[in-house]
C-alpha cells in the first residue's frame, strides 16, 4: 500500500480524524503511541477503522480532502460499510 487515505476513531461513533500517508503502519503506530502531537493524542484518536490503498500521493490527497468535506453521517457510513463494528483494523 504505497500511499493511503485513513480515518481514525476514539471509539464507535467516537471522535474522528482523516489523514494521508505513505506508510500506514508506521503512521498508525505513531497515533497509537501517542507520538503525534495536536488533535489525535488530545482526544486519543488511536484506532484505524477505516483505510483505502493509492498508487498516487495526488490521488490520496484528493481523497482525503474530499473526506474531510463530508459530512459526519456520510463519514459514519463510509466506515461502516466495510467495518460495521468499528473494529481496530490491524495491519500485521
């Protein structure tokens, strides 16, 4: 997965953060650690429940804005349709 768009979330129906990246794994390990400063370690952002592979960072970053445009019910459903329980998704 060279670049991806993702949502994290505090909890089901919890708080919610989009972001983009070039190494998911890396990057989530950093929000679960806390080492990400700002937003996701105040509100404790730290379960990935949503993801979605790119080949271009342009691509993703379209994604991502576009995302963070929707609406929060249309966010709530994106994640759903693939994770109905808001499941941590692992990526081992």
């Amino acid at each position: 997965m060279p670049y991806a768009t993702y949502i994290m979330a505090s909890r089901k129906h919890g708080t919610l953060y989009i972001g983009v990246t070039n190494d998911l794994a890396r990057r989530v390990w950093e929000h679960k650690e806390g080492l990400v400063k700002g937003f996701t370690k105040q509100y404790r952002v730290d379960k990935l429940v949503y993801a979605q592979a790119y080949d271009d960072v342009r691509d993703a970053i379209q994604r991502e804005k576009q995302l963070k445009k929707w609406n929060r019910a249309w966010k709530i459903q994106l994640i759903e349709e693939t994770n109905p329980e808001w499941d941590d998704i692992d990526l081992c």
